[in-house]
C-alpha cells in the first residue's frame, strides 16, 4: 500500500456554534485540526497508509488530539509525547461579507519547543512513497524549520517524493523570515502548492492583472507564476488554487497544475460555503493521492479541485470525504441530489 508520512502541527480548535462571533454566547465546539493532519485524514479516507508525525503533551487533550486521528485512520504511532501543551486556535467562521477569523494561540506548545533529537527521520520514513508537510510548520521557530529541514534531507536520500504547501500565515513570521527559510526547504521539494497569495508574499511573484478580492483571476498571470517558481527551485510540479472570492459565504474554487511542460485548468465549481478550513489541505491531499495512484495532469487537478470543493461543505477541519464521493463530484455530478 502506498505509504504517505505527513509533519505538522494539531491543534484543539476551539468555535462558536454555526455563524455566532467569538463569545457572542457561552459555547464553543472543541475539535481538532492543522495543515498536516488534515491532509493526512483526508489520504486516509483516500485508501492510503497515512502518517502523521508530530509533538504532543501526555495529557487527556493531547490524547484526544491522538484520538481523533486514530478513529479516521490515521497512523498516530511515529507521535512525540512530550511537553506542557497542545497549540489552540479560535476560529470565528465568516458569512456574507463579514470574513472569517482566526486567533492563534500556540506559544510554547510541544511541538513549538521540539528538536531534531524528537524524530527518527529515517525509521519514520521507511517504506515512505511520499512526504509532505507546510510553510506553517517552519514558521513555529527556527528549531522546528531545523526538524523540517533534516526530514527533507533524509526524505531526498531516501528517494521519497516531497510536497510542500508554502502556507504563508502573516501571524507566525514575516515575509522576509518566511522567503530565507522556505528559500532553503524549497530545494529539496518536487511538488509545490500555493495559492493566489502565497508565491507573492513568500517568494515576491505576483500574478499580472490579478484582483483577488474582486473575483478578477488572470491564468496568464498564474502561468508566468508557476513558470518562474519551477525554475526558480527546479519543482516538478507547481500546484496553484484559484479562489473568486463573491463573498465569504459564496466562492468559485478552481486551479492550475503546471507539469513542466503544459499547464492545466480545472473546471471552476461554485461553493456555498459551510466551512472553509482546511480547503487548501484538502486540495493538497487530493493531488497527492492523484500523483501516487498514477492520475494524469489532467485527472490529478480536476481530482484535487472536487475533493477540495467537497471539504467547503463539511463542518472542521477534517475532510470527511471519500473517492467515490469526489469521484462522483469529477464525472459532473454537482446537483447535490439525495444519493439512494
């Protein structure tokens, strides 16, 4: 079975019930997510032997953390324990115009505070196929952007395909720290996935005749973008999403695959949007299960896109979705029908 190893961050998310803003009333739901493990989830759902490695507190909120990959599953064994606390975030879910909010509060968790002497890099990527991990996870310090640097370097060795979502999140480091940092990781990565934002504000490309908040999206311009990413870190692949943003509520989702040679645009699907977290690791994990089970260009990008379209529509983080379903979604099947 096709072995995919995932390293990141989980974190307790913590939101208020439907569209209520942060502490509009006394409840929130308690649930688990991060750009790794989402990813891993999903290639679990896929049929894949999925891994997800991380640091985690031996305490019950850690082991729930454990828990709730486990029940989906998700290899928890190659897991740290260790450390005081596990990374939470507050999510206030957007609607109409009004835009969803995240609150970080992850200072001083286990993984944040992890060296290299943490993880057997190459017992955990014995029989590895693939590796994948994001921009966000070497913006939690320099000791962790280490830890991801020495896994590439034994992934590399070890002939395992790399995947990296640049991710860039302002609230963990600046552009500068992120461009010096990933500009190094970068070498060792064969398959690279961004958004509209990313490649301008980590490595300064931008798309020409670009309007991201008035739904404009030039594919000439995210073209010459893939191109120079490509040459720039010699990938085999670059990955772009394309979000319309109509509001945050409605969205036209779609993307690019670059091969190196041709480019390719998926169909654009319109969302009603549910919950839009962890849309981009669902498209992540959908071109990563395309590329290991041997889907075209074509195929790997229309499979990504609908995966991901279907992740808008479910509550948290975990895209709780399977082929069939995104197969379904592939061949035209949008109507949103009753399936009997």
């Amino acid at each position: 079975m096709t072995k995919v190893v995932t390293f990141g961050e989980l974190m307790l998310r913590l939101a208020p019930e439907g569209y209520y803003r942060l502490f509009q009333n006394d409840r929130m739901s308690a649930t688990f997510g991060g750009g790794e493990a989402n990813v891993a989830v999903s290639l679990a759902n896929f049929g894949l032997d999925s891994v997800f490695v991380s640091k985690l507190p031996l305490n019950a909120v850690g082991q729930a953390g454990v828990n709730s990959l486990r029940s989906l599953g998700v290899d928890t064994s190659d897991i740290v324990r260790g450390g005081d606390r596990t990374g939470i975030y507050f999510v206030e879910k957007g609607a109409s115009q009004r835009g969803s909010v995240c609150i970080y509060d992850r200072a001083g968790s286990a993984l944040s505070l992890a060296s290299t002497f943490d993880f057997d890099w190459t017992k955990i990527l014995e029989g590895a196929d693939w590796f994948h991990f994001t921009g966000i996870t070497p913006a939690l310090g320099d000791n962790v952007a280490k830890i991801c640097e020495e896994a590439c370097k034994i992934a590399k060795a070890m002939g395992v395909k790399i995947s990296c979502d640049l991710n860039y999140r302002a609230k963990l480091w600046s552009r500068e720290k992120a461009r010096a940092v990933m500009s190094e990781l970068c070498k060792y990565v064969d398959v690279c996935i961004a958004n509209e934002e990313d490649a301008k504000d980590v490595f300064g490309i931008e798309a020409d005749a670009t309007d991201i908040y008035g739904g404009k999206l030039n594919h000439q311009g995210y073209k010459t973008v893939a191109m120079q990413l490509a040459e720039q870190f010699d990938f085999e692949k670059v990955a772009i999403t394309l979000r319309g943003s109509v509001s945050a509520s409605d969205n036209d989702w779609s993307a690019m695959l670059y091969d190196g040679n041709d480019f390719y645009f998926s169909k654009q699907h319109r969302l009603h949007i549910v919950d839009r977290v962890g849309g981009g690791d669902s498209f992540g994990a959908g071109l990563i299960y395309s590329l290991v089970t041997g889907k075209t260009s074509s195929e790997a990008i229309e499979f990504a896109v609908a995966a991901s379209a279907l992740k808008h529509s479910i509550e948290g983080d975990y895209n709780r979705v399977t082929v069939a379903e995104v197969e379904r979604l592939v061949s035209g099947d949008g109507s949103g029908r009753v399936q009997r």
